[in-house]
C-alpha cells in the first residue's frame, strides 16, 4: 500500500510548504498570547467549544455506560438495604432541615432588630458531570448547564458536603469548573472555630491544598474546619471546604505549612450544585 | 474524486477518534495509558500518505484537542504541526526504516511534540514533568507497528473499495 500514486514523488506539497509552518507559528503563538493575556478571545472559546461538545460526551460514554451495567447488575437485596439506608437519612436531614427554618427566621428577625441587611439568599441549580479531565496539572470538569441555563462566570460549584470549585469558563450548553485543587487555583478560607482567615492553594493531588500565609503563631489544630470567608465576592460565606490533616513548623520561617484534606470527595464528583448570588450583577469581564 | 473524498473522510475519522481516545477519563494509576493517539495517527498519516494530509489538518485537530483538553488555546496545534513538518521533511527516509529504528523516530517525535508542549508550559508557569507523561510516550513508540498495521489495513479496505 505505502508506494502508491504521486506520494513519493512530490517534494513540493504545498501543504507541508515552509511558509505554511511559520504562518501556524505566528497564529498559534498569536492565539496563545491573546488567550492568556486577557481572555480577549473567551468568544471564540466559547462557539469552539459548543462544536467539540458531542466528543466529550462521546469520551465519557463508556464509562456511563459501565456504571450503569454495573447498577443493573447489583441485586435487589442491595438496592432494598440501600434505599432503606437512604430514606433513613432523608428523615434526619429532613428534622434539621426544620431546625434551619427556624434558625433562619430568628437569624432574619435579629438582623432587623440591627437593622442591617441580611446576606442575599442563594439560588441553586443541580447539574450532572460530562466529562472530567484527569491530567495531572489540570483539575478541571464540565458540567450539563450552561449560559442558557444562567449560569454565570464565577459561581461556585459545591456537592453534598462541600466546596468544589467555580466556574471559570462559560459556554453556551456547558460550563468549565476549576477545583480547588488545581495548582492555579486559591480560595479565601477562614477557619470555622475562630474565624482567622487565610488563602488555601491547590497542589494538584485530589485529597490535598495547603496554607503557606499563617504566621507561626497561630492559633490551629489538626481536625480544624476550613470554611469559605466569602472574601473576594467568588465564593459565598460559610461553606465548609477542608479539614486540616496536618501542620508543620518549619524552623525560621514565618508561615506555617498547613494541609488540609477537601471534604467533597473530588476523585468521583456524581451530581453538584452551582450556588448563584442573585444579587450579582452581570458585569462579569 | 469520489475516492479522494473517501480518504478525506478517513483521515477526519481517525483523526476525530484518536481525539476521543485521548481525553477518556482514566483512574490516576493508569494515567500512563494516555498514548498521544493524535500525534500518532498524524504520523502516520504524514508519513505514510502525505497527499491527503496537510499543515492545517494538523493545526485544526490540534486546536479541537486544546479545548478538549481545557489547555491554553493554540499550545497544541503549534506542537502538533510542528512534528508533523518534521515527519514530513523526514518521511522518506523513515519510511524506508526498519521496523525497530523506525519506533526510534517515532519516538524522538513524540518526544519533539512532548517537548513543546513543556516550553509552552514552562513560559506559562505551570511546568509539571509526570512520571507517567513520558512512560504514555515511550507505549505510543512501542504500539507503533501493531497501531501502523491496523491503519494501513484499515486504508487499504478503503482503498480497494
């Protein structure tokens, strides 16, 4: 098959022209610059990825596909015990939920009492995973909900039990969800037993950020809860983010090293929850 | 001009599935699984058949493999046809290689591409090296006969209809 037609003869193809290879030089190099510079082409990021969606759907397939073979397969016994489990929890969470409301209208009747106003309530809005990019530097996953839905830039994205991370990539039909375990990416944090507030970066491994901005003498302790401080407009106030696992002193140096281990389980996200402000306005750049 | 068509086709096909390939979510163990399919299948193509193939394919899958990807728009479209120019001006000698010295060129391509793809980070500055990166390059040299066998086969079905 290989010697076959003009193939081995044509030493002039223009397409593999020289002139060819520095033009794609200076327009990738042109669309590099313009993408992580100032976001100027997100537009065009964004129609670009309405057109690759069905390939990410089509990438994550098998796996669905296994879990759902996987979930026929399981036995009826299991499913019994299972949904028994399940409702048990559903009439716990149900009772606290009742506590809330009246924590909430009491909450509500003293800051009137203040008269100061209230934080703005939170919209939500449930979503599945498409698909989950699993590089090494790249914490990164997209969700089913896109501008169309109103999901806007910047909200966060959190699961049953935590914080996970927040859009920084919106499309038409999807939207792109940094983790907060991505190396690029920090989240203000303050520590829930006393309120000292601090910045907790990504290191790139999934049960893993660190603090390196609390000085030594701090007041912190291993099991300590990390709470969102709401600082920095992104993230709304109090939602639990990390538990600290471990904290070293390193001799003369100023700041502590802190990890903590993310409580929403970020090796298998299933459904989340996009947590909108109402009130912020739309002036997202 | 039916049959240019078909190839056209082809090419688009396993180009658009070595695509898929490559962002199929794997457990961390077995990201060293991630062979860069793409840079594979671009060439052989370029190797192999150049006259159905060209700068700009490679420019435009690069560009579908950046967004899928979620990477920095245009880092692997520069990569890409960076070694498909390469394997281009070097294709005849490679084709004439034998088969063991031919996986020897196949990797030191894979390992151009790799290697603008840690320029480009390291000037972002975001340079991660993975163990499992480059053992991903090292199987995508290995596999390289069984995955040349299986495309020719494949062509020459096309071919012969």
């Amino acid at each position: 098959m290989p010697f076959t037609e003009k193939n081995t003869i044509d030493r002039s193809n223009p397409n593999f022209s020289g002139l060819r290879i520095i033009l794609i030089f200076i327009i990738s190099l042109g669309m590099m610059y313009l993408d992580f510079q100032g976001n100027y082409i997100n537009k065009l990021r964004s129609y670009l990825s309405l057109t690759v969606l069905p390939l990410q759907i089509a990438a994550n397939t098998p796996k669905k596909l296994i879990n759902n073979f996987k979930n026929r397969l399981s036995d009826r016994e299991t499913i019994l015990t299972e949904n028994q489990q399940l409702k048990k929890e559903n009439i716990q969470l149900r009772s606290k939920v009742q506590q809330t409301y009246k924590l909430e209208s009491e909450n509500k009747r003293l800051f009137e009492l203040l008269k100061a106003k209230p934080d703005d309530e939170e919209k939500f809005i449930f979503a599945d995973i498409i698909s989950i990019n699993q590089d090494n530097n790249k914490h990164q996953i997209i969700i089913n909900k896109g501008s169309i839905d109103g999901i806007q830039l910047g909200a966060a994205i959190a699961d049953s039990s935590g914080i996970i991370g927040h859009i920084f990539r919106d499309q038409l039909l999807a939207s792109e969800v940094l983790l907060i375990t991505d190396p690029e990416h920090g989240i203000p944090i303050e520590i829930a037993r006393n309120g000292f507030r601090a910045i907790a970066i990504g290191t790139g491994s999934y049960d893993e950020i660190i603090l390196n901005d609390l000085p030594n003498n701090s007041d912190i302790q291993i099991n300590d809860v990390l709470i969102t401080s709401g600082l920095g407009g992104r993230y709304p106030e109090g939602y639990p983010v990390a538990i600290v696992s471990d904290i070293e002193m390193i001799q003369g140096e100023p700041y502590l090293k802190i990890e903590a281990r993310p409580i929403a389980n970020l090796k298998n996200i299933n459904e989340v929850l996009v947590i909108q402000n109402n009130k912020k306005d739309h002036q997202n750049e | 001009m039916s049959n240019q068509l078909s190839k056209f086709f082809f090419v688009w096909l396993i180009l658009i599935f070595s695509s898929i390939l490559s962002i199929i979510p794997l457990s961390e163990n077995l990201s060293f699984l991630k062979i860069p399919w793409v840079a594979l299948s671009l060439l052989f193509f370029t190797i192999m058949t150049p006259s159905i193939i060209g700068l700009f394919s490679a420019f435009l899958i690069g560009l579908i493999l950046d967004i899928l990807q979620g990477g920095i728009l245009g880092e692997s479209s520069l990569a890409l046809s960076f070694m498909t120019y390469v394997a281009y001006r070097f294709r005849l000698q490679i084709r004439v290689f034998p088969i063991w010295q031919m996986m020897f060129a196949v990797l030191i391509l894979l390992l151009i591409n790799e290697m603008m793809h840690l320029w480009i980070d390291g000037i972002i500055g975001k340079i991660v090296i993975s163990q499992s990166k480059i053992i991903s390059v090292l199987l995508g040299s290995l596999i390289w006969p069984l995955f040349m066998g299986l495309l020719e086969s494949l062509q020459s079905k096309i071919n012969s209809r």
